[in-house]
C-alpha cells in the first residue's frame, strides 16, 4: 500500500519548493543585471584607457613614423599596469603597430571590421572576433598637430575574461545562496511543526472530517444551541435555536453579529430564561 505523505510534510515541501524557485529566478535577475553591469563598467574602462592611451605625448609622432620599437618601449609600461586582456596599436591603414599579446601580428590587418567610425575620430565601444578571440573593447584615435587621425588605439577585454569575472561572483553569490536556503529549510520545517501542533497533530481531512460531524450533530439535535465569543459576538447558532427563536436568516448571515441584535432582546433576558456554560473564551447557550 502506498504511503501517503502527511500535511506538515507536503506543507514543508511545498515551501521548500517555492523558496528554491525564488531563489533560482532572483539569482538569475542578479546574474543579468550583474553581467549587463559588468560589461558596461568595462567598456567604459576600456574607453577610457584607449583615450588616455592616445592622448600620450610622443606617440602621434611614433605611428606617423611607423616606428614599431619606439611604440613598443612606450606603450609596454602601460600594458604591465592596465587590467586589459590586450592593448593594440594601428595605423590609419588598419594594420597593427604594436600588439600586447601578439607581437607577430605586426604588420598584420586589424580584424573586426569596427575601424571606419574611429578612422573619422570617434570613440567607440564595440564586441568583436579579434585575433585573439572575441571581447570587449575600446578603439580610440590618434591625432596629430593638426588634428587629423593618423592612428587607432584599442583596448580591450576578451569574453571569456569577463566570464571568469562573472562565475567567481556567481560562485560567492551561490555560497550566500545555499546559507540562506539552510535557513529557510530550518524555518520551513519549525513553522510546519507548529502549525501541526496548533491543529493538534490533525491531517486538514480529519479536522474537516469533524467539523462535518459537529455540525451534524448540532443540527440534529431538538435543543436549540447558540456560542458567542469574549466580545458577544455570535459564533454558532443551530436549526433548532432558530427555529425556536423565530429567526429566519440562515447560520451565515448570522454569524459574527452582536447578540443583542440576532435576539433583539430586553435586558436580563439571558439570564433569566437561559443557562450560560463558560467554555474557554466562548460561551454556549443551550435554549
């Protein structure tokens, strides 16, 4: 015979359920937001090191002079501080000046087809296959005294980089991730165990079960019975009670209403004609 689970198991599984779906879809929020926000912060890194990048003195001169060693010497101190996947330099023919990563690319065509905006001097952001693989990255351009492009600058940073940025954050938020989903197991399984205990260790079936038999009971019953609460609030009132009583309106549109108004009453009329029976913060009243 198969098993059935009990209430404060399926109650305690279904919130355990619902915590790790709201943790998965916040997580994953955070993990776009963080990625969007990362690619933004980088490329604006990038941007603004190709700017100051082209903006050093001697350098305009160097790329007019297609002088490869003199660019190197230069740019290689930058390189050794920058957090850049890569810095490169090139000439307004797109071929490459001065490679961080792959010196024998000198000489070579620039790839990623991103050159003609920087060429008429502006600044650009872009994500493209380059010749080390595909990244993000800044191309800024070079001018001489008489403000005319003679060079591009690009920095950038390679796809797979920012990745490995986004799984060390990805792996530390999953360490708070499961701290918190131990809590809520802990806290799930605590708040299951005392609603069970307040429904006196009852499946829902079995309390149903005899609220189905109490009322049974009451409306079988020839004596009228009625219950109000600690405010005289009615509470219960059977067939019998309103029958006795000459009211009309059924149990549900009774319930809930002050005393006085459901008998309409004089004072004293309790009192003397009914015997009160103190049970708990209720009061049952037997007609």
């Amino acid at each position: 015979m198969k098993r059935r689970l009990s209430f404060q198991v399926k109650l305690f599984l279904a919130l355990v359920c619902f915590s790790c779906l709201l943790l998965v879809l916040l997580g994953t929020i955070l993990f776009h937001f963080i990625d969007r926000q990362l690619h933004h912060d980088l490329g604006q890194r990038a941007r603004v090191q190709a700017s100051q990048i082209a903006l050093m003195p001697g350098l305009a001169a160097m790329v007019a002079a297609r002088d490869i060693p003199g660019i190197a010497r230069l740019i290689q101190p930058l390189r050794a501080q920058s957090d850049a996947s890569y810095i490169v330099i090139g000439d307004t023919e797109e071929q490459h000046l001065y490679h961080s990563e792959s010196p024998e690319r000198i000489n070579l065509p620039m790839i990623g087809g991103d050159n003609a905006e920087v060429l008429q001097g502006k600044t650009i952001i872009s994500v493209r296959q380059g010749g080390i693989g595909v990244s993000l990255r800044s191309k800024a351009p070079i001018f001489n005294a008489q403000h005319q492009v003679i060079g591009i600058v690009s920095v950038g940073y390679l796809t797979s980089y920012i990745a490995n940025i986004n799984a060390r954050i990805l792996w530390q938020s999953g360490l708070y991730g499961a701290g918190l989903l131990l809590l809520l197991f802990m806290f799930s399984w605590l708040f299951t165990r005392n609603l069970k205990k307040q429904m006196f260790r009852l499946e829902p079936k079995d309390i149903a079960q005899l609220v189905l038999q109490q009322r049974a009971l009451l409306e079988a019953m020839y004596e009228g019975v009625f219950a109000v609460n600690g405010e005289k609030q009615l509470i219960l009132i059977n067939r019998a009670a309103r029958e006795m009583l000459d009211i009309r309106q059924s149990e549900k549109a009774l319930i809930g209403k002050p005393l006085e108004d459901v008998l309409q009453t004089s004072p004293g009329f309790l009192s003397q004609r009914y015997a009160s029976v103190s049970s708990g913060s209720h009061d049952q009243i037997a007609v």
